[in-house]
C-alpha cells in the first residue's frame, strides 16, 4: 500500500473532520459546564462567609429548595430545546395542588382519585398549549401567557367561591394522606446528624436522568434537538414536528403537577397563589444550565445544576441574612452574564477548533 503525495512531495493536508478537537473546547463546548463552574464558585462562597450552609440541616435546606425547581427547570429546558415556552408551567404546580385539595376535602373523592384526576386536567392543559401552538402557529410564548392567567384566575376565583378563602387546609385528615406523603412528601433521616433527605430530591435526580437519557441517548431526544435546531430541515426529514412539541408541553405540564404534588403533601396546605411567578425562575435556571433562548441547544444536567445553583443563593441570602431582595438583584445579573456565556460557547461550538 503506497500514499500519495502532492507534486513537489508535499505531504497531504489531514482532513479537518479528522483532527483531534482540543479536549479544553470539547469541554466548553457542554452546554452544563459553564453552570457547574459557577455552581462550585457559589457553593464555595456560601460556605465560607456562613456559618449555617455546610451545617446538615443547611444542606438538607437548600437542597429540598433547589429540587422543586429543579424538576420544573429539567422539563423548561426539554421544551425551550425544542424551541417553545410555557410560561403556565408555575400557576400549573398551583392548579394541581388545589384540585387535589378541594376534590379530597370539600367532596370527599378518594386521594388517588384526585391525584388521577389531576394529573389528567394537568396533561390536557398541556395538550392544549401545544395544539394551539402547533395548528396556528402563535408563539408559544403568547398562548401559555393566555393560560398563565387562566389558571391564575380558577385559582384564585374558584377556590374563594368553593372554600371562602383562598387557601386548602386539612390534608392531614384526608383518608390515605399518609400513604400518598410517603411518596411525595417523606423525608428521610439520617440518624442523629441533622441531615434529611426530601422525596423530593430522589424524584428530581430520577427527573434529571430520564431527561439526559432521552435527550442523548434516544431518538425522542434527537427530534427534541431537531424541532428546535432547524425546523424545517426537521420536518423535510420525516421527524414528527406537532407530536414531538406537543410532547414537550405535556411533559412540562406533567412535571408542574409532580412538584404540586410534592409541595402539598410536605406541608399539607396550598396557597391559590402558589408557583405564580416561579415560571420565570424555571427558564432562568435553564438558560443558566446553557439552554439557548433560540431552541436546538442546552442539556437537562444543565437545567439541574441551574435550579441548584438558585436553591443555594435562596438559602445562602438566608444564612448570611441578607436583605432577600438581593436575590431578585442576582437572579437579573446571573441571566444576563448565562446569555452572554451561552453565545460565547455557541460560537465556539460552531467555530474551528
């Protein structure tokens, strides 16, 4: 077997798909990294000028606080990488909650049938955002707005109207509460040391594996890419665009009645205001994670880490008692400096090496 050689005997040039990429590059080019950096940075930070953060029950705060968010933010960054935004995915975590609440104490229905029941309103709504979405061609960005206030609206308006306030009370009376709280909202001890470990934070690690899996491991999570990459090329190719999407609001609003379900049988009360505003976080700690506003790029691990690094400053504000309005303040600057970081490594992705 011989080579060839260029006239004059100048070696041949190496095909730059065959280079090998720069193992720094490949590493900024993962959109979770640029997160897990600042997430060490913060937890170090943390540690140093409180006393409370590294202290077992510290962990088991701020861990318990970033898992309900973490969920959410896992499923947020599964539909923004498809391209889409579901602004209800918040007042959704309330709706479920309250449903739940007034089925099982003001009617009488079984908790697992409330649970049902649900979860089905949950993933109809969800269903519904993604046909409207899809059959119109609306941004999604208005149509969740329109059920944000919807949902607002029945919170607010139709548990006054059943109950005379606006919170659910009692859960703890419900028949078959206890056998529910073990799975959404157990915590289990370990021992004399002051650590609990939330339900909570074992179903959003589960979450975020799932997520990762689907999204690098099988097809489902190459047509997640796809619908939110390039559209069109996508459709040409045979993926299936309206299921795919619709998909994703469904699993977005799924999740929103999973972390509706941990927060009322852990405290076994519901605001008709709970999870309002909270859907900004949830895109916050997403694009923090490397999802990009534009869709086609960011990981569910990154989203994960993004609602960990919030849970830690929530928390860390809290131990150094600071004035909580400081967090408003970091949550507006780590943003802005996730965008600017996300273009960079964007770039670089589709740079030269």
């Amino acid at each position: 077997m011989t080579t060839s050689t260029l006239p004059g005997g100048a070696a041949p040039s190496l095909d730059e798909r065959l280079k090998r990429a720069n193992p720094l590059v490949k590493a900024l080019r993962r959109p979770e990294v640029g997160a897990g950096v600042a997430a060490i940075l913060i937890f170090i930070f943390f540690s140093v000028v409180t006393d409370s953060f590294l202290t077992p029950a510290g962990v088991s705060t701020w861990l318990y606080s970033a898992s309900l968010y973490g969920i959410m933010a896992v499923a947020v960054a599964l539909l923004m990488i498809g391209g889409e935004f579901d602004l209800s995915a918040g007042a959704m975590t309330g709706t479920t909650g309250l449903m739940v609440g007034v089925l099982t104490t003001w009617y009488g229905l079984s908790v697992w049938v409330a649970l049902i029941i649900a979860l089905a309103f949950a993933l109809g709504i969800g269903f519904f955002n993604g046909i409207i979405v899809m059959k119109t061609g609306l941004p999604s960005f208005i149509v969740t707005l329109g059920t944000f206030f919807i949902l607002q609206g029945i919170n607010l308006a139709v548990t006054k109207l059943i109950t005379g306030q606006v919170a659910i009370q009692g859960m703890t009376n419900v028949p078959g509460y206890s056998g529910v709280k073990a799975i959404f909202g157990e915590s289990i001890g370990f021992g004399s040391s002051g650590f609990h470990l939330e339900t909570a934070v074992i179903w959003w690690v589960v979450i975020t594996i799932i997520a990762t899996v689907v999204l690098m491991r099988t097809r489902a999570g190459n047509w997640i890419f796809a619908v939110g990459g390039q559209l069109q090329s996508a459709r040409q190719t045979g993926v299936p665009v309206n299921r795919t999407k619709i998909g994703l609001f469904m699993t977005t609003a799924g999740c929103g009645w999973l972390v509706g379900m941990l927060s009322l049988f852990d405290v076994g009360t519901v605001q008709a205001t709970t999870g309002i505003g909270d859907e900004f976080i949830y895109i916050i700690c997403a694009v923090v994670g490397g999802c990009l506003l534009t869709g086609g790029f960011g990981s569910a691990a990154g989203a994960a880490i993004g609602a960990l690094i919030y849970g830690m400053t929530l928390q860390g504000i809290v131990f150094a008692q600071w004035d909580n309005n400081w967090l408003k303040a970091f949550l507006g600057a780590m943003l802005l400096l996730a965008v600017l970081i996300n273009l960079y490594v964007r770039r670089q992705a589709g740079g030269r090496e």
